[in-house]
C-alpha cells in the first residue's frame, strides 16, 4: 500500500503549477478587454472539510496591484474559504454562471465556471473570476465571451484536476487541501474557550488523588455550564479542557462582528459567568478565550486557536483565579478586559491579561 510523501506532494504542487499556466494567457487576455478582472481563483470542493472549499491557486491579471489583490492575499491564497457565507457556495449548489456581488468583499463582483462533480468523482471545482467594481464591471456579453474562451482552456485543466484528486487519495484524510498545506478560512466559527489547573505537574506527584478529584469534579461542572449554553467539549487537555462555542450560521452571521458579538453576548458570556462562579480558589484555576476557526482533523476537532490560548495561559499568574483574552475577541466584542471582567464575573475580579 503507497503512502503519502514527500514526492507526491511536489507532484501536486507541481501540477498545480501547470493548470496555473494553461489559465494565465487567459487571465492576461480578459485583463485586455475588462480592466476591472482581478484574476482566476480556482477552488476545490473538499470532502473531508464539507463546509469549505480550498483555493489551489490563483491566475491574477499581469497589471492587477498588490493593493488590489491585498484582499486575495489576506482571505484567499493558501486558504479554504467556507461556503456558507461566500458567494462561491452559491456557486457549488447552484453551478450557476452569472455576475454577483461577493459576500466577502464588498468591493468585489465574482462569477464562477461550475465544473460539475464527474462519474465516480464527488468533488466538483469553482474557476472563479473577480472584478474590481470601482472600475467598471463586465457587461452580460463580455461575460459570455470569457465563458467561450474558457472552453478553450478547460480540456487541458481537468486531467491536472483529476490528477491532484488521485494524488490527494493517498492522503490519510483524501483532503486536496490538507495535502496542498492550505490553512483554515478566516472566517471564525466559534469561540474556544480553555482552562487548566495551576500547580498540577507538582499535585500529581505528591497528591494525585486530590488533583484527580479536582479535574474531575470540575471539568463535569464546567463541562454542564458549556452544553446548557450550546458549547461542546473539544477535549482535554491532561490538566484541563477546551470548549468550543460553534457560531450557528446563517442564524448568526460569521462575516458580520455585530453579529458574532451578539452571539458570544448571548452564549458565550452567559456560560463562562457561571463557569468562573464556580472555579474554586484553590488549586488556582486560570482560563482563556479565544475566537477563530474550528475544524476536524484526524486527531479529532482542532484549531489554531487552541495554540494562541496556550500561550495566553503561560502568560497568565498561576496564584490566583485568572482570565486571559485574545485581541480579536475583545475586538469583537468592542469591549475593554475590565469591561467584560465586569460581564462575567463577580467581585474580586480575577486577574486579566491581553496578549
């Protein structure tokens, strides 16, 4: 049984390279003729991330500035981005070709060239164009041209698609995206929140009884706190866990901070108000809230959050009851420390840290 490695990693990057290059004429020659085309983003339907679409590459127009494509490089290069709140989920479900406003960015229209699921291949592929609205955008005939003069490319493109899927099938989880190394959408999804306990290497050698008894009793408690106000346990974490608060879309708006806020204002702030009332004052708890993307990973739910949290708690005094906060939840909430200090707990307060 082949494995996944090293060379079949540089064949996928190679290959990847060679649709790149069969798009670029094309994407210079509709640069041509509509000066608002920004450039190809082809995108790919990624069954082990169902709720997303990896981006494999992008062909961008030769005169397109970094100004104009800072967008892309931030939200789109190297990243899945999720369907449920882009205009590319449109694109999948409907496999439409038409001209529309991009839920992303405001400043932007796209339109998508569906290239459907084929026999026996259950993941389908967007080719999407986006204009630069401030600069005039195409007209329903121009966009009839590019779909004809696609058709002159598409013949080369689908065997390197089929071959980054047969590569990707030796990948442990089949995921083209895993394999390409394409990180998370920036899109967050949930908040994350983790604890752990101070002084829990040195209870575990002289009194790991007690210190069983302690994340036992605690972590069940918590763990109840969470689940009623629609968490989940991510995992634990030896001497703690990890909760995830899920962002319900499109209940709640993912792309909208008004909306995430009143989100974690009405689940998020209410459990971790009970969870920090019932932290004990000895051994010393200490937490941390983050926001972000979620995602399953062979090694079960996972997040780069959970990495920005770990670093919060080393920052965090271990002496006392302490809560640490990410930026972008204190961002998204348009709140001070002191202020969501205020939210959540009762006095004294805990001690707060920003990183």
């Amino acid at each position: 049984m082949h494995h996944f490695d090293a060379h079949d990693r540089a064949t996928m990057v190679a290959v990847r390279s060679q649709i790149r290059e069969a798009i670029q004429p094309l994407a210079a020659e509709i640069a041509h003729d509509i000066p608002s085309f920004e450039g190809f983003a082809l995108f790919q339907q990624d069954l082990y991330h169902p709720d997303s679409a990896g981006a494999i590459l992008q062909a961008n127009a030769p005169a397109a500035s970094s100004t104009r494509l800072q967008f892309q490089h931030d939200h789109i290069a190297g990243r899945r981005v999720d369907l449920s709140v882009s205009t590319l989920g449109s694109t999948f479900t409907t496999g439409r070709y038409e001209l529309a406003d991009s839920a992303m960015n405001t400043e932007h229209a796209v339109a998508g060239i569906h290239i459907p699921e084929q026999l026996g291949v259950r993941a389908a592929s967007v080719f999407q164009l986006a204009f630069t609205k401030g600069l005039g955008l195409p007209t329903t005939e121009q966009l009839a041209t590019i779909k004809q003069q696609w058709a002159r490319v598409e013949p080369t493109c689908l065997p390197h698609l089929a071959t980054l899927r047969h590569y990707a099938s030796r990948y442990p989880n089949q995921s083209v995206s895993d394999a390409l190394l394409l990180d998370v959408p920036t899109t967050p999804n949930a908040f994350v929140v983790a604890w752990d306990m101070s002084g829990s290497r040195q209870a575990a050698r002289t009194q790991y009884p007690r210190l069983r008894d302690h994340l036992t009793v605690y972590g069940e408690l918590y763990h109840q706190f969470v689940a009623a106000h629609g968490g989940q346990l991510l995992g634990s974490t030896g001497d703690g866990q990890a909760f995830a608060f899920e962002i319900p879309s499109p209940q709640y708006d993912r792309l909208s901070g008004p909306s995430v806020a009143r989100f974690a204002r009405n689940s998020v702030v209410p459990a971790l108000k009970q969870v920090l009332s019932a932290a004990p004052s000895s051994p010393a708890v200490r937490f941390a809230v983050g926001l972000g993307r979620i995602e399953h990973t062979t090694f079960d739910m996972s997040s780069p959050v959970l990495w920005e949290l770990a670093d919060v708690l080393d920052q965090l005094p271990r002496s006392e009851l302490a809560v640490g906060y990410t930026p972008r939840v204190l961002q998204c909430l348009g709140l001070t420390a002191t202020e969501l200090d205020q939210l959540t707990t009762k006095s004294p307060h805990p001690h707060i840290v920003i990183t």
